[in-house]
C-alpha cells in the first residue's frame, strides 16, 4: 500500500490553474520531494494532500483513506509543518508541545514523554522552558516539526522545511530529517532548493505551472539529461565571439578566456576547439569535462 497517493488533482483559483491533473504515489519510508519554482504549486498540492483544501477534481488518499471523506482518519496518521506557521509566541516551547498534544487527545503522561524525547531528539531541551517568541528561527522550525510530530504521525508533510534558514540551521533540519526516515516515519516535503531535493530525497517529482514535468530519483532524472556533458576550456587569453561560429550547432557560453559548452558529444566538441586554437594561434590551458549537477538537470526540466 502507498502511504500518499494523489491521483489527478486538479484545483483553481478564479482563473489560475494552480494544479492541473497532478498525479504519485508515495511509498513507505521514503522522503518524497516535490520540486519547483515559486508559484508552481506546491503548497497547493501540499494542502490538498492534508485535507486544507478540497480539490476541484481527482483525489487523495494517505495509507488508503480519502482525505476528504475521512479526514479523521488521516488527521491522525499525518503531522505537519505548513510553509509559514508560528507556534503560540507566549508559550514555552515546552508548553507548545503540551498544547498540542492534548488537541490530539493524548494521556498527559505520554504527551510529557513523547515532548522530552522529541525535544531531545531535536536539541531543544536546553531551551524547552524559553517562550517560543524567544527561541531563534531555526529554533521555532524544530519547535514546529516537533509539534508535528507529538502525535507520533506515520506521514510528515514538510512544506520548504528549510526555507529562509541559515546553511547551518538548513543543514540541521536536514540531518533531522533524515534520522526521522530511520525511525520509520515517511516524508513528504516541498521545496525550490535543488541541491537539498538532490541531497535528501529518495524521490523527486519536479512540478512547474500545475503539472508533473518529471518524476524519479535525483540521479534518474541526472541520467535523463545525462546524455548532455558540460565542458569548460580555459584558453591564455580572451577569444573574440565573432569567431565562433563553428560553435553555433551547441549551447555555449563566453566569459573571456572561459568557453563553456554544452553538448552530447564532447569528444567531437574538443576536435573542433583544439583545431579553432591552433588556427587562431590560442594556447589550451585547462579542459574540464563534468556530468550535469542536480540545479542544471532541474533548470533543463523546468524550461522544458
Ligand atoms: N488562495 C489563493 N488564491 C488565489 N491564487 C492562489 C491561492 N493560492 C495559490 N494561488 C496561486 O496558485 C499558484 C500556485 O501557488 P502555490 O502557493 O501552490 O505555489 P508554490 O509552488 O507553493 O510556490 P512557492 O514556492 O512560492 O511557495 C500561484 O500562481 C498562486 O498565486
Ligand atoms: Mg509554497
């Protein structure tokens, strides 16, 4: 059985499709991205997948229940920490997870252990008795993703769990992330940064204006756009871009005495440049040959 599945989700806002006919599934254990620019729809799939919103058409369903005919049910299996949340700025951190706890209608008991597990868990116990208010923004981040988690969820839906988080506080989170996938739990997160989708996820599917465009795991979707080979030449000294015309059947870039290519044949590239140096009287210092990064895959996806 899948833990998420969303068949042919549809939803508009007046006009804007904001999803239109988005469709995966999600298996157990694994960290699911879902990958895109700003306005993709993203948080809209988010919030149809956790029963926010009702889609216009298709469906979802979290370990087999329909979300919007039993959200009960999947309130229950699901924790999660929305795009832009605070918790209660006047509590403790200590004192949020108590709150939160008790809207699940947990026995206090295992409500007190599950928070000083989780706060330790997360490296907040020194700071369990501070007001949210006060803790720092990577702080209120954990806070939120332990308040997600009290209810001990099979399934958290992480909306840009990192954003506008410093890289040490982002690598925190991350690395959190990754222990709770141990622990069993399923993750399903949204975000734009291509390097954490790549790092992070066991699966991505890659969303832009509503749409899947692709799905699989960071290095399939590298081997998609893996017949392509990225080349860097660094000659003596500066080339004249009127005199590159050989170059025109490639993308290619010009910095100075830097050429950079693109193409899928890189040996025939290099017979051509080598052949262009020694007419023009240029000297080769430096080749480069690398595979795609994970930011160039996406941006090739994304532009289609
Ligand atoms: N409540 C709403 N009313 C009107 N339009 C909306 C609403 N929610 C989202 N949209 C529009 O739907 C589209 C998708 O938005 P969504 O928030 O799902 O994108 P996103 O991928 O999460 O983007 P971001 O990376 O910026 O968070 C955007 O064009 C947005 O303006
Ligand atoms: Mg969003």
């Amino acid at each position: 059985m899948y833990v998420v599945e969303a068949v042919d989700l549809h939803k508009s806002f007046g006009d804007v499709k904001a999803v239109n006919g988005v469709s995966f599934k999600v298996r157990e254990g694994e960290i699911y991205g879902l990958l895109g620019p700003n306005g993709a729809g993203k948080t809209t799939t988010i919030r149809m997948l956790i029963g926010l919103l009702k889609p216009d058409k298709g469906y979802a369903l979290i370990m087999g229940h329909n979300v919007v005919e039993e959200p009960i049910k999947v309130k229950k299996l699901i924790g999660v920490v929305p795009e832009e949340a605070n918790p209660y700025p006047d509590l403790s951190a200590w004192d949020n997870l108590i709150l939160v706890g008790r809207l699940y209608g947990l026995p206090d008991s295992d409500i007190r252990e599950r928070a000083s597990n989780l706060l330790k868990l997360l490296d907040l116990y020194g700071v369990k008795d501070r007001k949210a208010k006060n803790l720092s923004k990577g702080q209120r981040q954990k806070l939120l993703i332990a308040m997600a988690l009290i209810s001990n969820p099979k399934v958290l839906f992480l909306d840009e769990p990192t954003g506008g988080l410093d890289v040490f506080s982002a690598r925190t989170i991350r690395e959190l992330i990754l222990k709770l996938r141990r622990g069993g739990v399923t993750i399903f997160l949204t975000t734009h940064n291509i390097e954490e989708a790549g790092a992070l996820c066991d699966r991505v599917a890659i969303i832009r204006g509503g749409r899947i465009v692709e799905e699989g795991s960071p290095d399939e979707l590298k081997i998609k756009v893996g017949a392509y080979t990225y080349i860097t030449i660094t000659f003596n000294k500066a080339l004249e871009e009127g005199r590159l015309d050989f170059l025109e059947p490639y993308e290619y870039s010009l910095q100075s005495s830097k050429l950079s290519i693109i193409c899928t044949k890189p040996a025939e590239v290099i017979v051509k440049v080598v052949d262009y140096a020694k007419k023009s009287g240029l000297e080769i210092l430096d080749i480069k040959i690398s595979p795609p990064t994970f930011e160039e895959v996406f941006m090739r996806l994304v532009k289609g």
